[in-house]
C-alpha cells in the first residue's frame, strides 16, 4: 500500500489528539519521511524530516526513537544509492511503526 498525504495526515491528527504532539514528534516527522520518500519528493524535504525525527529524539533522550528514526534514515540512504532507478521503495516495518 502506498502512503499518502491524507492518511498521514489522519494519522498524525489522531496521535496528536489522543496523545499530544511531543510524545510522538519524532515519529510524526520519520513517518513524514517515509511518505515523502515514497511519492519521489523532493531530497531536501525528505532529508529535513529524517533529521527532525533523530532531532526531536535526541532532545526526548529517547534512545529508541532516536535509533528507530536512525536506522529508518540508514534505509532510505540505502535504498537511494543501491536502487537509482529499480523502483523500490522504503517500507516501514512493523518493529519500525511501533
């Protein structure tokens, strides 16, 4: 299933209102990548959400958002050098969505 703006939208709207938007900051902005990276967007805005998440975990010494959002940004770095033009796309786990 390919992402898109609304249900990341919905997604995000829902964690903010159920849980408060610090709380999942750092996933909101990796989710945000992802999505971004799955409709070819732009690199500087695809860059600039991988570095919020690893951001906004480090600022919540959370150690495990912080490598989640790590290794999330490793893959798509991954994904961008090893597959120019073969079509795969960064797939968000269900380790990675937790």
């Amino acid at each position: 299933m390919r992402l898109s703006p609304a249900i990341l939208e919905g997604a995000e709207n829902a964690l903010v209102e159920r849980f408060g938007e610090r709380l999942w900051r750092s996933d909101l902005h990796r989710l945000r990548g992802v999505l971004l990276a799955d409709m070819d967007a732009g690199e500087t805005q695809i860059e600039t959400a991988f570095s919020e998440a690893i951001r906004a975990a480090t600022e919540q010494k959370s150690v495990s958002l912080r490598k989640r959002a790590e290794a999330t940004y490793t893959e798509y770095r991954r994904l961008k050098r090893s597959a120019l033009g073969d079509g795969e796309r960064l797939a968000v786990s269900r380790s990675q969505s937790r």
